[in-house]
C-alpha cells in the first residue's frame, strides 16, 4: 500500500499531502520525518536522481523536481521499485501540468489541477493510473475550480 504521497517546498513547506491508511497521530512524525530527511540528502541533487530510505519497515523514495521534492512512502508490494514507478508518473505529470520543471509558483499557480491528477494517480493507496494520455481525458471530466 502507498502510504504516504508529500510534495514540499525547497524550505519543507508541505505543498500537497495525500495519506492512506496512516493514523492522525502518525501524520505529523511522518510529515516532519520527510521533511528532514530531504533536508539532509536532497542539497545538491540533480532533478528527477531519486534517493532511497527504509523506516520502520517502509519505503521511501524521494526526489527533487525544480523547486519542489517529492516523497512517496509504501509498504509490503510497494517496495523501492514499484515507489519508483510511482514517483515517475508523480513527477511526469507535474511537468506536463506546469510545461516545465516547476518553480514553487508555477506549482501553486497549477495546484487545482495538480491535485487531480494526483486523485488519478493513487486512488485509496494504490497506484490506479500510470499513463499520461489517460489522466489527462480524465481530469477534463472534473472542474479544477471547485479546490
């Protein structure tokens, strides 16, 4: 199961959060966890170059896109490989959204549309859509406006 899909700022400022199956009072450990853990290892890494962590028997893979880093956490089918599928598709998206590598703006300015995707992508913890083509047809059936 997908655990956890977190999109921070280049200071840690969670942009996006998408949690399944983790507890309330989980949510924060976890959220400060990524956030310094991207803080320790993702200075001087090039775009899209994915890093690798384990904690407490879950997966993390996490990697920095323009000016924001992604992180996605599974567990049990969801090793390092399958996040790493995840996380293409994740990243792939986004600069199709933004028609660049994203700068925290351009991000914020996408948001809406960002967030449907994101909807397609990982529905209940589980990766539902990997293809571009089709997240696209799908995310012109929802109005972005309604966030």
């Amino acid at each position: 199961m997908l655990l956890a899909l977190l999109i921070s700022n280049s200071v840690g400022n969670i942009l996006v959060e998408r949690y399944h199956g983790v507890p309330a009072e989980e949510r924060l450990h976890w959220r400060s966890f990524l956030v310094k853990l991207g803080a320790d290892n993702l200075k001087g890494a090039k775009n899209e170059e994915l890093l690798v962590a384990s904690h407490k028997s879950v997966y993390i893979v996490y990697t920095v896109l323009g000016d924001v880093s992604v992180y996605v956490v599974g567990k049990d089918e969801y090793d390092e490989l399958a996040l790493a599928e995840v996380i293409f598709v994740v990243t792939s998206t986004i600069k199709d959204v933004c028609g660049k590598l994203p700068s925290e703006r351009l991000f914020l300015d996408k948001y809406g549309k960002i967030c449907l995707c994101l909807d397609e992508i990982v529905w209940t913890g589980i990766l539902e859509n990997s293809d571009k083509d089709r997240i696209k047809r799908l995310i012109r059936l929802k109005p972005p406006a309604e966030f």
